[in-house]
C-alpha cells in the first residue's frame, strides 16, 4: 500500500510518501523552489517522492492531506 501525505498553503510545504507501512521518502517544497517557508502546493516535492521510488501518481493508494485546523484572526 502507497500512501502518500501533503502538507500546503502555509508554514513549510511538504510530501512524504509511505509505502508498506514505512516511510521511504520526504521532502520539503522550499528545497526545490528556493523560497525559504515555501507555502506553495508542494508539486515537485510530491514528484521526488515518487520518482525516488519509481512510482507514479497511479500507483498511490490514499493521498492524505495535513490541514490547519485552526484559523488565525
């Protein structure tokens, strides 16, 4: 089983992606982009995470997505 985790739009985007119940890659957003904090939907860090593990998008199971679950005001 492939699952793979998304974490976006604020502080430090990121993916990782588990495989068989253990992690085999992870990657933050900024470290492809350049952009220190890179909030961004984390495309190329999801991509890594794939390719790193001659997978793609097709071969995911579940996608999980960490969400903010409080609002600042």
């Amino acid at each position: 089983m492939n699952i793979l985790g998304i974490s976006a739009y604020y502080h430090d985007s990121a993916a990782a992606l588990v495989c068989d119940g253990m992690i085999v890659a992870a990657a933050q957003e900024e470290r492809f982009s350049r952009k220190k904090h890179d909030p961004s939907f984390p495309t190329r860090a999801i991509g890594y995470c794939l390719s790193a593990n001659n997978l793609s998008i097709n071969d995911v199971d579940f996608v999980v997505f960490y969400d903010k679950v409080y609002v600042e005001i």
